[in-house]
C-alpha cells in the first residue's frame, strides 16, 4: 500500500497519522499502552517542522525525563532524515521551567546563575531553619517539612496560599511560617528548589503578564506527554502558556458519563469543607486563579483568539504519581479546558503480544476509577505470561539472573532486559548478584548501590582510615553527623591546609594546638582526630569487616539514622547493614576500596549492553522485550501502606502500577513472588499478591523457581531457619493460589510496619529520580 505524503507518515493508522496532522487547535489522544501516543507526538513535531509551521525553537514539547526527552530527539532526527537543530524546549517540565526561570530571575529576586538545591541540601537548610526557630527535629523532621513543602508546591501553592488548616500540620501551627521564611532563605542564597523550578515559573507569569504574553507568542505549538501524571502546578504552568480561555469549573461528572466524582479520583472533589481541595478548585479553575492576580486580566486569551495548538497524550490507567500530588482528572477534564477540542482515541496496541496485552487488560479491569478502553494487537498471542515463587528474595534474584543469562545465550541483548522493582531496597540483591554473575547492568533514575548518600558517607570514613590525605572524604564526613564542626571550621581547615601545603587531616592536627577554634569546635575536631588514630591502630588488628562496623558505631553515624525519623530512614540502614556484608568478599580494607572506585568508574561505557534495573515508576513509557517483575507479594506489591489505608485510591494506584509493569514487556513478561522476604534485616512470611489472583488463568502459566533448591519442597531449606516461617509450598503447585489468600488478612495483621518501611523508601527514591526529571543534578 503506497502511503501519500511524507516518509515519516508511512506506517501511522489512520487515528494516529489524524492525530499527527491535525495540527490546528486542542487535540488529546487518550489511549493505552503501547498504542503509540509517544511516536504520534514524535512523528507530529516532524510534521510541524517539515510543514514549515514552525521553527524548533517554537516548539514547547514536554516529556516526564530527560531521557525520554533524549529518546524523542533522536527518533525525530530519524524521521527527518537529519538531526534536527536546536528544540531548546524539548524536555521536562522542571528542566523548560528552569530554563525559562534562568531567563527572567531577577524578576523573581533570584540570579540567573542561582543554584538548584538538592533534596540534602534542602534538607539541611530546613534543619538549620528549624534549629534557629527552636523547634526539636526529632519530633518534627526536616525531612517531613521537605515533603510538606513540595507538596505544596506541586500544588502550585505559596506561602500565603497554603490552606491554614495544612500549614497548622507541622510544629504546632508554624508549618506555614517556616515555608515562607525557607522561601526567603532560597532568595538569600541566590538558590531554588526542585519545586521552585514551576512554582516561581508560575509566579513569574502571573506577576508579569508581558514576560508570559512572550512565550505565549513564541510556542506555536505545545506537546505534552505521559499527560495523565501532570500535577497541579504543571496544569497551572500549561495553562498559562496555552492561553486556555477561562471557564468556570463544572463538576466530572457532567464531563464524562456516568462517572461519579469519588470513582475517579476519591475524595477529592466532593470534600467542599476542606480548605485544600476548594483551593485546588479554584486553581483549577483558570478563571479564578488568573483573575485573582492583578495584572493577568488581559493575558488570557479572550474568546476571540483562536485556540491554542496544544496536543496532550496520555492514558488514565498509566497515573501512578497521585502520591506525589498527579491529578488525574487534569486529563479527563481536557474537553473542557480546551473547548473544541478533538479527542483521538487508539486502540491497537504495537507493542506486546497477545498473551501480555490480555494479562494486563484483564488486570486493570478490577479498577473501578476508569474511562475503560478497547485494546487490540494483531501481534501473535506469544508466550504466556510467567510466574514464578521462590523460598526467598535470594533465591529470586538467582533464578531471574539465571534466566537472563539463558536469553543472553540464546541471543538476547541485555539492553532489552529490565528488572522492574516495587521498592528501591529490592534493587540491592539483584545488584549483588549482577556482580557476582559479571553480568552488566544499570539503574535507571536513581543512584546505583554504592553511590547512595549513606554508604558514600561510610565510604569516607573508610577512606579517610586508609588515606589521611583524602580531603574529599575527610570533608564529606567531618561534620556527619553533626559535631559542631561547621562551615567556618572547615573554613579554618582549608586556609591553613593551603598555607601549609598539607590535606586538611594533619590541618586539623596542627589547629587543634591552637586556640583559633572555639573550645567546642576544637574538642570535637580533637575528639575525631584521635577516633581516627584509633580507628587507623584498630586496622592492624581487626578484620575490616569489623573495624567498618565499629567506625559506624563509634562515629555515631549508624545512631544518626536510628533517630532520623523520616520515611528512608530504615532503608538507609538496612544499605549500611549491606555494605559490612558486601566487604567480606574482600580480603581487606584496600582491596575492597580499591574494588570500589572501579565500580564507581564503571559507568564509563554507556553504550555497554546492560540490562536495566529500576522502579515500575521509573518505567514509565519505557519499554522492553523481556520484562522481570519481582516481589509480586502482599505489603510489598500493593504496599502496605495502600492495604492499612482507607478507601480504594491507593490500592487502585498500585494496580495501574502493575499494568504498567506489565505493559513494559513487547515479548515475555515475567512475574515472582517469594514466599519469605527480608526488609529491613527483619524476615517475615509474605503472600502471593492479590495480583496475581486477578491474572486470567488461560494467559499465565506457573513455572518451577530455577534458582536454586525450589521453595515448595523440602529440600535444603527448613522452616528451623526462620523464627516466623510457614509453609505455603504446595498451595501454589496448583493453579490458583486462593488457599494463601485466607492467610492473607492473618499476616498483614503481623508486619505493617516493616513492609511499610520498604514502600516508603520506594517514595523517597523517587526523589532520586527526580533528578533525571529535572536534569540539575548528578
Ligand atoms: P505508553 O503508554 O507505554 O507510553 P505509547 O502509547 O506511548 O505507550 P509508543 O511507545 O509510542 O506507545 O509505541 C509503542 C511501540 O509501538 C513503539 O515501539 C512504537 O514504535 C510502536 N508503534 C507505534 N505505532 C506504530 C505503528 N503505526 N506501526 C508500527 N509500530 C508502531
Ligand atoms: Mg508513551
């Protein structure tokens, strides 16, 4: 069949080449997995430029990381023959926001080379605010003010903004307070935060409608992806550059038919009382929030100008970040933001076979808060999907390793291997084995096992043991945990260092000496000096798995994280834990550092094939031949903290979690679940996941655990080794595993808190992959 018209255009089916070309006015495709919203959006941004429509530079066109930014880029440079120049503004929200702040930043008293802060940083900074307002960090963490406060701004709120009852939530009512003051510091240090990236964008428009009417004129075409996981300060920040008309708010229901307020997104919309959602309401509703700004009555299009060529994709059963403030309803209320506009659904599925598209159809079908959808694929049914049970979480990493070394026999390429975790710590196990088996891998959005914060700090000690000379780790550590040894000692360090052409150690020998500290500053230096010499003497006598555990005791860091009362915490510990044990494999303490900074230096060969280990979150519009989906179990995967919750919104987010997951996988998808798991040091009995229950039976199969002794039988393996251990093996030899599911309600009972701990950590690594969706750090 010859295809008219352009080369790029070849192949579309009909909905998507009309979503391509029908470049006037709002366009939304609402579709599934799969079915091609990225490559419509892609192959859409050819189309305009060939067209002539537009330059690069007039293109705004918003991906969910930089890499799928990186990944767009490329594929246009395929489409049209030629790499395309420029596209400036082709990337994260965070990253154009930024841009466009760096642009303008005096207009929002920050400097256009202001810093972006990291989440430590900002952290410290609210534990130095916290300190000055004396308020005890144990009982309110700064940790918990960060997650406050980027909460907020998610949700595009201000200082003055925040609804009194949500501010009254921290210390006593000094919650909003302390959000303003942190605002003021921001400006003082000439810094902003991740979230300031939109918020103070947001600002910036709002107080300066001829900086906005610029970039109104400039983008001729805004492109949106993954639009499903936009939160409120995104919609707000979209919403602004597109001119969108204001209209007042009408409820869903009236929008979609037959959908009820609560079946979409709970809770939200019908709570009037609550100050937080008429607030998110009104912001919501552009009319109110624009005209609330004086100055912004004549930015807004008036019903007149024609509408905005903005084209949004996305997929209401793919939002998984409502537990980072993602409205989902912002892609249902499309049609009625943009009036007129033309709304493309898709229905054939190019991705998976036909096995894994029907597991994870049936699968998501158990939500109630859905629009449903029809999906298709003219794919061969392929292979069924897998699952797999193990004794324990070791025993799944060497069966999944296993595996992957089968397919790399058979001709595999690692690069379409992906291992997608629930929880970050899950991650650690596979990464062990991965080294051991010599077999390349790479996380994806988050810090790899060795580059945590945490064990870099354990690292430094250690370094600073084998090197006095390594003023890197001897800085990093000097004042972790804290010790009264603050910038202004490290300060005096550095100066007489310099001076005296020697590392910052013998420095802070000789300063000691002196009275140029204050007596506290030098008892404590003096105090971690001889710890040192300790430590150095202990070396010669001790085994170095032993001498690290006794460095993170002595040096009180371990204790650092006993009383951190934020969410990673547990996690954090739990890597310290894995670290000692990570050493024995080395024959001392040089031998194991030295193995060190050659992993670290590893990362080297981008182009390696690799096989990618990361969150289900951090999967998002990825995808790969063969899929490894472990830890398929109750409390891990749906979390805990989603079963202990109220109400079906959490475990609904999970289950979109594990479609997601699923929908990764072009040709085989494989599931695991461990009858035992250690979180957090501490082994509980776990339960198949009522995910699985939910799998239609004529499209899996239940396969034998390869890794090792198996975890139904006898062998090896006896319930004498764990304190808790029951014995679930031969309820799932047959199909169906509904005989685990009366223990199961007996067993969430047992460990909430444990599970919980590793969901949590799954949050807050989140924060780790923020980075990749800003592109200011790393
Ligand atoms: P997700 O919801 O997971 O983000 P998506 O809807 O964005 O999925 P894409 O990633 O754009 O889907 O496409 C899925 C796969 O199908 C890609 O490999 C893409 O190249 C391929 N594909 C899409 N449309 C077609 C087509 N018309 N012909 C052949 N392959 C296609
Ligand atoms: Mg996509």
């Amino acid at each position: 069949r010859a295809a008219a018209g352009p080369q790029y255009l070849n192949g579309l089916n009909p909905e998507q080449r009309d979503a391509v070309e029908t470049l006037d006015g709002p366009v939304l495709v609402l579709a599934g997995a799969g079915t091609g919203k990225t490559r419509v959006l892609t192959t859409r941004i050819a189309h305009i430029l060939s067209q002539g429509r537009a330059r690069p530079h007039e293109i705004l066109s918003v991906t969910f990381t930089n890499k799928a930014a990186r990944e767009m880029k490329l594929r246009l440079g395929q489409m049209l023959g030629q790499a395309v120049e420029g596209m400036p503004w082709l990337g994260t929200f965070h990253s154009i926001g930024g841009r466009i702040l760096r642009f303008h930043a005096e207009l929002v008293q920050l400097k256009s080379n202001f810093t972006v802060l990291d989440v430590d940083d900002q952290v410290r900074l609210l534990k130095q605010l916290l300190q000055a307002e004396n308020i005890d960090d144990k009982r309110w963490p700064a940790r918990m003010l960060a997650g406050l406060i980027d909460g907020w701004k998610n949700r595009g709120l201000t200082p003055s903004q925040v609804p009194a009852g949500e501010a009254a939530m921290f210390a006593n009512g000094k919650g909003g307070k302390l959000y303003a003051t942190y605002q003021e510091r921001l400006k003082i240090l000439n810094a902003a935060d991740f979230g300031d990236l939109l918020l103070e964008n947001i600002r910036l428009f709002r107080e300066n409608p001829d900086v906005l009417r610029q970039y109104q004129s400039r983008f001729k075409f805004i492109l949106v992806d993954e639009y499903q996981d936009t939160n409120v300060a995104q919609y707000l920040w979209l919403r602004l550059l597109s001119q969108a008309p204001a209209r007042p708010g009408v409820p869903l229901s009236a929008i979609i038919p037959g959908a009820t307020e609560s079946s979409v997104i709970p809770g939200r919309i019908e709570d009037a009382n609550s100050d937080v959602q008429s607030h998110i309401e009104e912001s919501r509703d552009s009319g109110s929030a624009l005209s609330a700004h004086p100055g912004m009555t004549e930015a807004p299009a008036t019903p007149s100008s024609p509408p905005k060529n903005i084209c949004c994709v996305g997929d209401d059963d793919q939002s998984i970040y409502g537990w980072r403030g993602a409205e989902v309803d912002n892609i249902l209320r499309f049609e009625h933001d943009f009036p007129g506009a033309k709304v493309i659904r898709l229905e054939r599925n190019y991705r998976s076979t036909g096995h894994i598209l029907a597991a994870a159809s049936h699968l998501i079908a158990h939500n109630e808060g859905r629009l449903g959808k029809t999906l298709r694929t003219e794919d061969v049914d392929g292979e069924k999907v897998t699952v797999t049970g193990s004794w324990d979480s070791e025993e799944e990493a060497r069966a999944i390793g296993e595996e992957i070394e089968e397919l790399q026999r058979a001709g595999d390429n690692l690069n379409e291997v992906a291992i997608l975790v629930r929880a970050s710590f899950q991650m650690r196990e596979f990464e062990d084995r991965f080294v051991t088996l010599g077999l390349p891998y790479r996380v994806i959005g988050g810090p790899r096992f060795y580059e945590r914060a945490e064990i870099r700090d354990a690292l430094a000690y250690l370094r600073v043991i084998n090197s006095p000379a390594d003023d890197l780790a001897f800085e990093r550590i000097v004042n972790v945990p804290k010790r009264g040894l603050g910038d202004a000692t490290v300060q005096l360090l550095h100066d007489h260092a310099r001076k005296r052409r020697m590392p910052l150690f013998e420095a802070a020998r000789a300063v000691v000496e002196t009275d140029e500290l204050k007596p506290k500053a030098r008892g404590s230096l003096r105090e971690l000096i001889l710890q040192f010499d300790r430590w150095r003497a202990q070396r010669e006598v001790t085994a170095h798995t032993e001498l690290a555990e006794i460095v993170l005791d002595e040096s009180g860091y371990t204790e650092m994280w006993q009383k951190d009362r934020s969410a990673d915490a547990a996690g954090r510990l739990d890597n310290l834990k894995e670290l000692v044990r990570s050493m024995e494999e080395f024959e001392n303490l040089q031998g194991f550092l030295e193995h060190i900074s050659l992993v670290m230096d590893r990362d080297g060969g981008a182009e390696e094939e690799a096989v990618s280990l990361m969150t289900l979150h951090s999967a998002k519009g990825l995808e790969f031949d063969n899929v490894f989906l472990p830890g398929w179990e109750e409390g891990l995967f749906p979390s805990q903290r989603t079963l202990d919750e109220q109400g079906r919104a959490g475990l609904e987010e999970e289950r979109r979690l594990a479609h997601v997951g699923l929908t990764r996988a072009r040709r085989r998808a494989k599931l695991y679940f461990a009858t035992n798991r250690r979180i957090h040091g501490t082994w509980s009995t776990t339960i198949p996941s009522r995910f699985l229950d939910e799998l239609p039976s004529q499209n899996v199969e239940i396969t034998e655990s390869k890794g090792g002794s198996g975890w139904g039988g006898s062998g090896g393996y006896g319930p004498s080794r764990f304190d808790n251990v029951e014995s679930f093996g031969s309820s799932y030899s047959t199909p169906g595993w509904q005989r685990a599911q009366a223990n199961r309600n007996r067993s969430q009972g047992g460990r909430g808190g444990q599970a919980r701990g590793g969901f949590e950590e799954s949050q807050s690594s989140f924060t780790g992959s923020r980075s990749d969706a800003s592109g200011s750090r790393g």
